[in-house]
C-alpha cells in the first residue's frame, strides 16, 4: 500500500490537469488489441467469462457468511448465465461497512487516493473479461462493452478521484495561526498563537445504485468518490447487470486485502430482485450519500424517503437534436442515423426528438424539405444497418423486454398519429441466434403536440418533428429540456447569430450541447476529462459527472486547534 | 460595473489564499474605531440607525408594488423600534428573481465576482450603523455587534465569494479538443478536432433564511455563494431580526443598480410573521437551494416538504467541554466562565455540557475534585459579570422571552435534580433600564443521564456533569456530538497519549475541536478563512462554512462542443 500512490501518481497528476484543461486525455487504452493489452489477453478474457458461468460468483476476498442467491439469468444475446451472487442480511452489510470505514476515514488523502489508483488499475488489466460481462448483461455490443465497460468506466472513476483530491487537497491541513488581541502595561502586543490542524472525515455509508445499460460506467464514479472521501462503498447492481460489477468489486477486494485493509469496505448488495432489500438499506441512518441512474419512479422515491441524504440523481430524460441548416446533409443523416442506431438506442445520451422547421432547411444545395430530412436519416439508418454483421457491432441486443415492447407501442403509436418514415426489424446475428434486437424506428410528426413523443420512449425510437419556424423550433427543445430533462442536445445551424442564441437559451435550459457532427464523433458520447456528463441544470440529472460538486459533499473537515503554551 | 474586479481583485486573491493557507487573515477591520472607519462615523452609524425608527424601511432602490407591513417589534434592549418593511406576494417575488437572474447568470465569472466585492466593500462603510441594527434586534452587546453583525459577517460572505470563485475557475472555459479516429486509406491519421466552451449556469432561486441571534453573520455566506454562481437570492429574516438584513439588501440592491443590473436579483420577504408564506415560498420549484439556520423543527419541516432542493442546514445541537487535566486552573475557569457569559450563552458555539470525572482532574497543584472544578467556573463567571458595565459589554440582552423562561426552567431543574452552583440574576444597564437580562446559571449533575441536560437549552444555562472517568466523560461528549450534533467541542487535557485519542475519536464523531484554551481565544470563536464551522459531519450540520461542497452544488456545467470544420 505503501507505494501504491507514487506509484500511481503520475496518472493522477494527469488526470488532474486533464479535469482543468479539458483536452482529450484517457489513462486506460480504449483499443480491444492485444498489441496493448498483452499477447493471449483477449482469450484469457472470454475463457474467464466462460468460466464463471452457472455457478456461484466466489470472491476471491469473500463476504463473509453471505447465501449465495441468484441475479442475472439470461443474457439479452440469448444465452444463460445461470450464477448466483453472495447475499448479506442489510444490517450484517451496513455493520461491515461501518467497521471498514473507521480505519479507512484515518488515513490521509494520498493513501486513500493510492488504493483507488491500484484498484483502477487492476481492473483495467481485466477489461476483456469486464467486457463479455457487460455484454451479455447489458446487450451491448462488444467493442462498447470493451470500451464502455472498461476503460471509458475506468477513466470516469479516475476523474472522481482526481476531483475527490482535489477537494480535500484544497487547503493545508495544518497552520500557525496567530492574532494581536491586546497590549499589556508596557503597550507590547499580546499575540495568541493556534496550532490548527485540518483532517479529513468521509460523510458515512454510500450506496450506490447501478443501472441496466451502463452497469460499471454510471457506478465506478460514485464509487471511486465516495471510497476516495474516506467512506464506505455498497453497491447495488441494477436487475440482470450484476455481474459486472460482482467481478469489479471481487477486484477491488483483493487489493484492500492486498493493503490490509477491512475489504468490507467495498461489498455488493445482492437484493435477490427485492425491492425492500433495497428500500431498507438506503433508508437507513448509517447511509449518508446514493448516487442512483435509473428511472424516475425510484429517484423520487427516494426524494421522498431519504430526507436526510445527499442523492446524487440521474434519471429519465428525452434528448432533442435540432436541425435549423447544415452544409453537410450527408454527414449530418450519417451521423444522426449512427447516434440512433448506437447499441439500440438504449443510451440516457441518445437522442429521441428531432425538430425540423416545417418548411425545411437551408443548405448548400438550396431548401431540403422536412420530409426529406427525414427521409436522409432513415436511409442513412437503413444503410448503416443493412450488413448484419455491422449492425451486430453497432446495434447490440436489447437490455430487456420492456424495451422491446415498446418498438411496437411506437409503431402503433405511429401509424395512428404520424407516419413511419422507417419501420423497425430485427436483425439475424451469426454467433447468437437468439439475441433480442429491433433496428430503430423512425416517425415523423407534423407537431411537438403528441404525448407520446413528449415522454422518454427509451430504446430503438425516434421522432422527426415539424415546427412552424426555427423559433418555434428552438423553444420547443428548451420547453422540452426544461420539462423532460436531457443529457444531451444537438444543433444543426449554420448560421452564426442564430447559433449563439441557441447556445445561450439551451444553456439557460441547463442541458449540454453538440454543434454540427458531421463526423466521427457522435452526441451520445461523453468523454471523462473532457465532458461534463449531466448539467446538474435540468430534471435528467441533479448532478455532473464530474465536478467538485459531485464530490465535495462527500465528507467534511474537522477543526482541531491548540492553545500554544 | 467594469472596473469593480479589477478594484477588489487584490481582496479576492488574498482572500483566496488565506482559505488555502489558513493563517490569521481578515479583510473587514473588527476594530470599531473612527481611525479606521472615519472621523464621525461612529455617530453617523447612530444617527442613521434613529432615523430608521418608527417609520417604513423605504428601500433606496424600492421593491416595485410592494406594501409595507411590520416586522421588528421590540428591541431585546427595550426600546421599540416601529419599522415596517416591503412585503410582496410570494409570486411576486419568485418572478422578480427569475427575471432578474435570467441576466445575471450569463454574466462571467469574474464580473459577478466584482459586484458582490463592491457589494462587501459598501456593505463594510456602514458596520457603525449595521452594529446598531443588530443590537437592538438580536440583543448582542454594542462591539459584538459591530464584530458579528459586520466585518465577521463580511468576512464569511467575502469567504463564500473566494470558494465560489474558485469552483468556478477550477477548469478552463474553452478548450480544443483533439483525437485520432482512424486511418484513411493512405495510413494518415484521421483527427476529430471538436471546439469546446464550457459555461456555469446558477441552478436557481435561492432562499436564505436567517436567525434571530446572528442574522448578517448566518445569512451573508449564503447570500454571497448564491450570488456567485449565478443565482437570485431571497432573503428571509428571522422574525425580530429584520432590520440588519433590510439594511444589507438596500445597499446590495443600490449596487445592483449602479451596475445597471436588474436590482431584483436582491429582495427581502417580509413574511408579516406567518409561517405559510414561508412555506409557499420554498415549496415553490423555482427555488433551488435554501440556506437555513434556526431550530430543528423547521428544518425538518424543509427537508420532508422540499425533496427536490438542495438544502445548507444549521440547526440545534449541545456543545460539550471535557476536563480531562489543566496545567492552568485560572486561566482555563477564566475561558470557560468567558465562554458562557458571552451574549447570554445565545451562540451556536457556546458551551452547555461540561463533563468532568467525578474523581476530579489533575493540575500541577495535585487534583482538583470535581465540585473545586465546578466552583472555580462559576467563580470566574461571577467575578467577570460582578460589574454591570462590563456585564452590558460581554452578556448583552436576551433575544426573546423563551430563552428568559429556559433560564427559569434550568433553575427549577437544577434545585430537584442537582446542584445549583451558580444561580443566575439579572443585571442593570445604566442606558437601558428595560433589557432583557440574565446572567449564566451553573448546574453541577452527578451523571449525564439527565434528559433536560441531553438537550439543547439555548441562553445562559451550563451543566457541570461528573462522569466515572475520562474514558466514560470521552464516550459520552462523543455520543452525544453524534446524537445530538455539536457546532464546537473544548477539550482540557495535558496527556499527550490520551489528548491523541481524544483528538481522533472527536474527530470520528465529527466535531470541530478547540484545545486547552486559557487565552484571549474561546470556543464560542470561528473565524472567516481559518475555522471551518460546523464540520458537516453531525446532526447540528449538515454543511460548513465555508468549503467547496457550500459552493459547488449551487451552479452547474454546460459543455458546448462544435465541430471543427
């Protein structure tokens, strides 16, 4: 443990100046190659999935007396994982993180930082068995499970422990302080002098709750956060993505047994699909801090229910792309028909409602008519989509039947309200026959007026909509950031006084914002370092990932000062 | 407008690396003298305050269609004070901050920097007359006033200021943003070059509500860090202490319009005295964050009916004294007897609990049992406060008739369940024949299990409560800061060893710690840029001023990235 920070701390210097200058920066390699990875790596990844299936998940580190109950079945590509999870009684959880946390709060900020750094480090090491876990969890498609699961997670929980440093590196942690607070007879000042010193306490317990699609990338910073303030950490995967973050926190066990520390700090709340697991565990007066993705019945749930926690939110939200003109029209349809397509859709970043002038659009060529905008995109989806094998990289599977079912209640939804500009299908994947997948579907609409598409319709599904004008337009997609939140907004315009209003009143409506990709990069990428994923501005998510704010209220500072004798 | 940054920038920076360094640093003088604040001053800061009585608060900027309704009665001196202030309704107000904050929040960083400066620099020229509003609302003795309701308050506002400036500074607003997304054809490297900007958006309406006892040096910190992300702020005064923070908006709002801004980012709600206009208010969604400071029952009352905002919480709690050992009777009877004298004990730092073996403590003189501790404080108490001129300049008046009936209570409590060491009197002032005094009342208890003890009985009420030993007086002033919360904790001990435990086990529980103080330094003391006060680590807390966490949840990130083309 000892040299764990120095031997780290070159990536957390950059990590840091990466968070303040905000250039592109990654600490984990993004590319699945063996080249960077180690010879073998990619089959040592996939036989260690292999491994692990239709058994019980034993830690290396165990928690101690837990059952071992079921989680995960079946994997959206089709297959059964069939493993079962250790599962402790809430009170025998949060007695163990109690325990764990006394010791850990002690130690100063460079040894806290030290152990995550060792513990990110490992798991990068595993990416391509992190990567089979994603994917037969999530339904995404391999390079994103790769990519997504690993070193993109890796990288946000670098940046949490970057900013946790930073917050509790704010100021000295000691200091003479000295004060004139008189004279005595001889008109000499008195001077009292303090010896102050400044520590560090975490808050308490965190709970962290996992989602479906991004069960590493939403966890890892609330995690790495809440561990690097000095506090417990449990997590609770979301139903069906508990694997992931089972191997995760198996990893990060051992290196807190490898430091010896109480690995207790870090254990996995296997609720066994029990919503009152869950509900009992954050109501209760040790847990002080729950970051949550997921959707908004259970956040205001929450609200409700923990009045006296810190709740870091992400939640639903629709996000709009808004296409006032392009000098591009064919790198825009590209891009566009890529950010629909993307692992089904199924992205809090993925955009949902596309707003078009009715009128249509300036561009290069003269006006593109509405309908023919819509018409770039869906063939541009068609297209991108037509080769099974393409799609099988970029499409995925779907995370679960809820999302499947919904294609169809869009697709009625769009016969009867508007027209079905592409209609969805599903596509045929050699190596799993039984994946569950559905091409995106594509409406368009003649007025933002139709609930339906004023409601997050998470998945394959997406709307062209026709505005009167591009005010009209434009105040739409604030009304709906305002409304709905969003995780992302996207801005076709080519015309610069136009452009800053748009950037100014989206701002005002508190979301993040893309201005004309016509590239290789897409509006439902955030990049750690880089991109402040979330606002904290709209109701799609009261927090950011990651700023001091997602951090700093993660523990406190203590006081303590001396009379000097 | 323009040049207000640059005239205060050298405060700024000053301010900002006393918060880094935290030595002895202050920008407002505490010294109420005309050297230094002006020949006349003083008795133009009188003059000013008799004018305000018995007529309406008009606002030198007023608060349009507003009606003027009574607030401040009585002052705790005696004298009534006949002031009524601008009253609007709820609605009003809401939409006069958004309008005004629409504005306000474009601006940058360093130009909302610069007004709140001028607004403490103007705010700063007029502590003779502020002193005065806050004696004869509050109740403080005149240069406690002057300290508290002034240069301290300014001090913590100008502290708000430096950690929002520096949340907001953390990272670069723009940024280029380069990465290597392919090859083409030829083997050359494909870059994606995206232009990125990065904005802070305030995330809404804040409201801060003050308390009766310190309502500028309660209030400033929150006013000032709404305002420096980005945010309107309402400030509602506590009921009796209207006049400090009517004065505070008018000249907040004068430099508002000066600057040519919108002078509603700064309103007053008179709530007339009716709770339910409170409660409409912060129920309203466009509030965002409500700093609050003031009993437990309001605060739970905000915390189960506002789920969605962000609350900054200062409520009850019991500050504890452990005498474990003193190498300086006197001097430590002297600070203890200072301590509880001080403003009528009515400080949320002021000691209540002082827990002692019952065996006694060791002095250099041997031991000195436990009823000898006990009478040297309340012999120092008595001597300090034996002349009512030096007893009007340290105890002050009492802020209301519950505190007067507390000191009633504590006797009646005191003669059937202990000993009553000290009894409490009154004492006259020659220039104010009709305040509401009472000096301290000392009980001794031969255990803590005394439930009127284990609770907060604020104003001049201490307990001397003998423990089995210092292990057992350790556990109980540490279970009683997590159960109840403490704001401060003074501990008296000369063995190293156990003064380390003692330090660690505090700091567990969270307390801010204050050690063998026999000087011209108390405990009830927390001073802008060196003392954090209140930890946020227990119950009578849940934030600190000031840290990052006060600041950085009150703004948000908008990252706009474009394409480079």
């Amino acid at each position: 443990m000892n040299t764990w920070f120095n031997d780290h701390k070159s990536t957390l210097d950059n990590a840091i100046e990466a968070c303040q200058k905000r250039h592109h920066w990654a600490a984990y390699p993004e590319v699945p190659s063996e080249k960077i990875y180690g010879e073998g790596s990619k089959q040592a990844g996939e036989d260690a999935f292999n491994a692990l299936q239709n058994k019980p998940f034993a830690l290396s580190v165990p928690m101690s007396e837990a059952a071992f109950v079921a989680a995960d079945a079946k994997s959206p590509y089709g297959i059964e994982l069939g493993i079962t999870y250790p599962q402790l009684p809430v009170d025998k959880l949060l007695e163990g993180a109690e325990a764990a946390q006394k010791q850990w709060r002690r130690l100063d900020t460079d040894t806290r930082a030290g152990v995550c750094l060792e513990m990110l480090d490992r798991l990068a090491k595993q990416s391509f068995l992190m990567a089979h876990a994603v994917m037969h969890t999530t339904g995404q498609p391999f390079v994103m499970s790769f990519q997504a699961g690993g070193p993109h997670a890796l990288d946000r929980g670098l940046e949490a422990v970057a900013y946790a440093y930073q917050a509790q590196t704010a100021n000295e942690t000691s200091a003479e302080w000295a004060k004139v607070v008189g004279k005595n007879r001889d008109g000499e000042k008195i001077v009292a002098t303090l010896d102050k010193h400044y520590k560090t306490r975490g808050k308490g317990i965190g709970v962290v709750i996992g989602c479906a699609t991004f069960p590493t990338w939403n966890s890892y910073p609330g995690m790495f956060a809440d561990l690097a303030t000095g506090n417990a950490v449990i997590s609770k995967p979301a139903e069906g993505a508990t694997l992931p973050l089972a191997i995760a926190i198996d990893i990060m066990r051992q290196v807190l047994a490898d430091a010896g520390l109480n690995p207790d700090l870090v254990q996995l709340a296997n609720t066994g699909g029990e919503r009152a697991y869950t509900q009992a565990l954050v109501k209760d007066a040790r847990v002080k801090m729950i970051d949550y993705t997921g959707g908004p019945g259970f956040g205001t749930w929450l609200q409700n229910n923990c009045p006296d926690t810190q709740l870091y939110l992400e939640q639903a939200g629709i996000n709009n792309i808004f296409i006032e003109s392009t000098d591009n029209v064919k790198g825009m349809a590209n891009n566009i028909g890529f950010s629909l397509s993307l692992y089904s859709g199924q992205m809090c970043t993925a955009p949902q409602n596309i707003y078009v002038p009715k009128d249509g659009i300036d561009t290069p060529d003269g006006k593109l008519s509405f309908d023919e905008v819509a018409a770039a995109i869906a063939k541009s989806v068609e297209k991108l989509l037509g080769d099974d094998n393409r799609a099988f990289a970029i499409l995925g599977a779907m995370t679960s039947d809820a999302v499947k079912a919904r294609v169809g209640e869009a697709n009625a939804f769009g016969e009867q309200a508007g027209k079905v500009v592409l209609a969805s299908c599903e596509s045929d994947y050699a190596a799993f026959p039984n994946a569950s997948t559905a091409k995106p579907i594509l409406i368009s609409l003649d007025s933002p007026d139709h609930d339906f598409a004023q409601a997050e319709q998470f998945g394959p599904v997406a709307f062209v909509i026709a505005c009167e004008d591009r005010d009209d337009a434009l105040t739409a997609v604030c009304d709906s950031i305002e409304k709905h939140g969003a995780m992302t907004t996207s801005l076709y315009c080519t015309d610069a006084d136009f452009k800053q209003t748009a950037i100014e009143e989206i701002a005002d409506a508190g979301s993040p914002l893309s201005i004309n990709l016509t590239g290789g990069i897409y509006v439902n990428q955030s990049a750690a370092f880089t991109d402040f994923h979330g606002s904290a501005l709209n109701p799609a998510a009261n927090t950011s990932l990651t700023d001091l704010g997602f951090v700093a209220q993660r523990f406190g500072w203590v006081t303590v000062r001396e009379e000097r004798h």
